[in-house]
C-alpha cells in the first residue's frame, strides 16, 4: 500500500513539475502572470485523445505534435496579444496587472470554444492500462511513462538552462531584465521564447495528463492553480525548485487522499501553500530577501 502510494505520488507530482515549469518561465522570463496557461494544457489533452480515439495515433506520438504546436500558439499570442501590452507598460509594475486582466479574459474565450467544441462532459480514453510490477507493487505503464518522461523533459531542460549559452542568458533575463540589456541579451526577444516555450510544456503536460487522467473543458483553471502553488512553493524562477516541490505537492495529496481522507486533498493542498506563504514566503528553494 505504501510503495503503490509512493509511486502514484511521484507520477502526480511529475506532472505537476512539468506544468509547473512552463508557468515559472513564463512569469519568470515574460513577467507574464499566464492564468489561461490550465486552458492550453487541456487544449493538448483534447487533441492527443482526438488523434488517438479517431486515428490511432499514440500519445507519445502526438505529444510529438502538440509540443511544437504549443510553442508556435505560445508565440503567436506573446506577439499579437501581449508585446502591445508590454509596450505600454514601459516595463513598469503595470504589465503584471495587464497581463493577469488580458490572460484572465482569454481563459474564458478559450474555455468557451472548448465547450462549444469537445461539450461539458469529461473525457479520457483506454492506453497502456496494464499494470508493471515494482519493488513488489504494481503501477499502470501509462503512468509510468508519463512520469519517466516528465522527468526526461523537466530535468532536461534544467540542463539545458544551466550548460547552454541560451540558456545562461534565459537565466540572466530572469534574474535581472534591467541589467541583461548591458550585456547584449534581446531581453524582448528572449522573453517571447520564454513564454512560448512555457506553451510548449504546458502541451507537453496536457498530452501526458490524458494518458492517465480523466478531464473536462472547465478543469483549467484546477491545473493553473497547482502549477501557480508548486511555483510559490519552489521559489519563483527557480526552475530545479518548481521540479522538487511539484514532486511534493503531488505525494503529499497521494499521501492524504490514500491514509486520510480524498475530501481533504485540495485542503492538504492549500494548507501547504499557505504554510510556504507563512513561513518562506520566496519558496522552499528561493534565496531569502530575493
């Protein structure tokens, strides 16, 4: 009962550090505070189980497919919907009041089509729902897979960000805007890349989630949430931090849901936030006074 907990645990709390990661970059590198990033996750899982129930196509496969198309939409709604914003911020503290109000709004345009397209019902489909055996319990491969590669995927772009010179330099626009411009960094250019590279890992999270997970056209907002808590948590623009603390979150809900009650999940949840709030208020992995 434990290791099955433990495990299922860790397959939750992968997911969560995917999600997670993409909204950190997005906030951290765009200073865009995306509240619709939930509704382009379940875009993903709308469109894989599509490709899968309709023309077979696996999910793996089409996580192929929605990660660039996630960048590409990532890209295309920075360029045509925020860069006017952030020209009229001056960069000042407006942009992140801008940029909750317009992303706030195109969740329920985007919400809406979801609804009129897929309906309000929730949705899932039949994938490698065989169980494996592990150290003595057994684990569906569905979720086993998607926990390996979440892990492959956060992991590997953490490596990317701390070997590569892009990376530094996402790093750097992260840390300090004002200063990167100094040294030559295209802070306006770098910050488009951040945010649609959060689109692409938001398409990546939603493909993987639908491996596994029941879901609904309104259930967006749910997933915005917890990748909002495991950013908090892990220390805004700490992308290792984001990476641990999802983990966390998604084996203390395990935890909760299988030794003490399923009503109390989203409380655990919350109570843990509000403890990181409380008492670490930059994350569990942010620099005190950052």
């Amino acid at each position: 009962m434990f290791l099955s907990t433990l495990f299922l645990g860790l397959v939750l709390g992968g997911t969560y550090a995917l999600l997670a990661l993409g909204l950190s970059l997005q906030y951290g590198i765009a200073r865009i505070m995306n509240l619709a990033y939930g509704e382009f996750m379940l875009l993903a899982c709308f469109a894989v189980t599509m490709m899968f129930t309709s023309w077979g196509l696996g999910p793996l496969w089409g996580l192929l497919i929605v990660v660039p198309l996630g960048y590409a939409l990532g890209w295309i709604i920075h360029t045509v919907m925020m860069r006017p914003l952030i020209k009229r911020s001056g960069g000042g503290g407006r942009l992140e009041v801008d940029t909750i109000l317009a992303t706030f709004g195109l969740l329920f345009v985007v919400q809406g089509l979801m609804l009129v397209t897929f309906g309000s019902d929730f949705t899932s489909y039949s994938y490698l729902n065989q169980g494996i055996g592990i150290l003595g319990t057994t684990i569906a491969a569905n979720r086993l897979i998607a926990f390996v590669v979440s892990l492959v995927i956060g992991f590997g772009l953490y490596a990317m960000l701390i070997r590569t010179r892009w990376g530094r330099a996402l790093r750097a626009v992260s840390l300090a805007p004002d200063s990167a411009y100094l040294v030559g960094i295209d802070v306006g250019k770098l910050g488009r890349q951040g945010f649609a590279l959060g689109g692409a890992l938001a398409a990546a999270g939603g493909a993987l989630v639908s491996m596994f997970q029941t879901f609904s056209a309104t259930d967006g907002v749910v997933f915005t949430m917890k990748a909002l808590i495991v950013v908090i948590m892990g220390g805004v623009g700490n992308i290792l931090g984001a990476l641990i603390a999802g983990l966390l979150l998604g084996l203390a809900e395990t935890f909760v849901a299988a030794f003490i009650d399923p009503g109390l999940t989203m409380a655990a949840t919350y109570t843990m936030f509000l403890a990181v709030l409380l008492w670490r208020p930059t994350g569990l992995f942010g620099k005190a006074g950052g």
